[in-house]
C-alpha cells in the first residue's frame, strides 16, 4: 500500500499569505480613509458640480454597466450622487443596457445611506432599461413622455411627482453617464451636447480613460472621472468612506506589508551572510 503522503506544515509561505489577505479584507470592510493627492481631472469635477451647477437642477443619470464593472463604477455613482444630492438636485436615473435594472437595485443597497432620507418619485426616479442605444437616447431627448410610459416599476411617468415638469434635454442641467464601453459616450455628445448644449459628465474604466479623453479636451464634457483611483479621489472630496477609499487602502495597507516583508527579508539574509564560517570549514 502507498504510504500516505505527510501533511505539510504551516510555514512561512503561508503565514505571509495569511497575513496579506488579512491586510485586504480588513481595510475593505471597514476603509480607514488614508489621505491620498486629488488630481486635478477629478477637481475640475468637483468644482463644477458645487459651484456652476445650479442647485436643484434635474440630472439624468445613465448606468451603462454590467456586474465585472460594479467594483470601478458603482463607487464613483455613488459619490457623485452624494454631491448631486447635496445640491438638491432632482435625478433621473435610466439605463440603456439590459443590466441596469439589476445595478440599480445593487447601487441602493450598498449605498442605501444615500436614500435614506430620500423619497422616490419626488427626489429620483428609475426610468428602467431604454432599447435602442443611440436612437434611444436621441428619443430621450425629445420627449420622456414619448420615449416610456411607465418607470421601472410600472407607475405612470405622468403620475410621478418629480416628472411634472421634466420631459426633454433642456429641462436638464447636466447628464451623468457612468459607462463601461466607449460608444455612450459618443451617443451623448451627439444626442443631447452637440444639439441642445447639456453639460456631460463621464464615469469610466481606467482602460477606457484615455478613448474618452479627447472628449474631454474638445469641452463636450465638463470632465471625467476614471477607475477606482478617481471614486476615491471622490469620496475624499465628498466626505463619504465608500468602496474608493476601502479599495485604495486595501492596495497601500498590502503594499506596506510586502515592503516589510522585503525589508526583514534582506535582514536576515544580511545576518545570515555575515556569520563567521566554520574553523577548518572551506569551499570547495
């Protein structure tokens, strides 16, 4: 019978990893908030929103993304919205991907401190997922009412109180698309800046930053805010711990514990290296 085979002890290996995934997870379920730079893209932002965006405003809010994209998008919404709520303005939340029903839904419970205090139909509403990509969004444009008749939860657009006096692109102060491809992008410069002159404001993956930039720098939108660097550049801002900061922590708290690890490493074998050698001990 083959013997069986001998249960390797817990060594060092394993402690160093145990320790590193402790170095995560702690920092990413309770974010501790170290003090990061804010760059001077997510400033811009920043000062649009608390300074020319006029308080109360309607804001639409377009979540173009899908479950792989949450953990970049989800905590710069969040943050945005904070402030947009801050502001008093009234949102109006779509989605042209089949996913945004779901992401919705998920945004509100992880960021259900946002609404709290909140009543829906009077200071937000989720339109629901809108068919049609870019004709969709051009037919948003021109009429709400023409485009959906009911929200996501089948009540009447004309019974929400909020909607009275929203229905086309003028009646918006700013658009806020947080996307995971390219193409929304493009379908709001053309459809609601190039027309009627509605501020945009993108969210992004920091893959796809540079791709939107240029829009940017055109000035079809007031700015960008790009990957989970920027969402806790963000919440810095804001005052709000979200999943920005925890991700941001979680990344210096393992980077520190690595660094350690180097450091005690190269102690000891500096130590190692300068014992004196053996008497009568030589190389051969």
């Amino acid at each position: 019978m083959a013997k069986e085979e001998k249960r390797r002890p817990f060594g060092m290996a394993q402690i160093i990893y145990t320790l590193l995934v402790i170095s995560i997870v702690i920092p990413l379920l309770n974010p501790v908030g170290l003090p990061i730079g804010i760059s001077s893209t997510t400033r811009d932002v920043y000062n649009y929103i608390e300074n020319t965006l006029p308080a109360g405003k309607p804001v639409l809010i377009d979540l173009y993304y899908e479950m792989a994209a949450r953990a970049e998008l989800e905590p710069q919404v969040a943050a945005v919205i904070k402030h947009l709520f801050e502001k008093n303005c009234k949102l109006v939340f779509v989605s042209t991907i089949t996913y945004g029903p779901i992401v919705f839904e998920l945004l509100k419970s992880t960021a259900a401190d946002l609404f709290a205090d909140k009543t829906y139909g009077v200071d937000y509403v989720f339109l629901g997922y809108i068919a049609g990509n870019e004709p969709a969004v051009r037919s948003l444009a021109t009429s709400i009412r023409g485009t959906v008749a009911v929200d996501n939860y089948g009540t009447a657009i004309s019974a929400l109180q909020m909607m009275a006096n929203i229905d086309k692109a003028e009646d918006f102060a700013l658009v806020f698309i947080a996307s995971s491809g390219t193409d929304t992008f493009g379908w709001y410069v053309r459809q609601w800046y190039t027309p009627y002159d509605i501020p945009l404001l993108f969210g992004a993956l920091s893959v796809i930053g540079p791709s939107i930039k240029p829009y940017v720098d055109a000035g079809q939108a007031i700015g960008m805010l790009t990957g989970q660097r920027s969402a806790a550049e963000y919440e810095t801002l804001v005052g709000r711990k979200g999943l920005g900061l925890a991700s941001m922590d979680a990344q210096s708290f393992a980077h520190a514990l690595i660094l350690i690890f180097i450091i005690i490493g190269n102690i000891i074998l500096f130590a190692t290296r300068s014992k004196p050698k053996p008497e009568g001990g030589r190389r051969k």
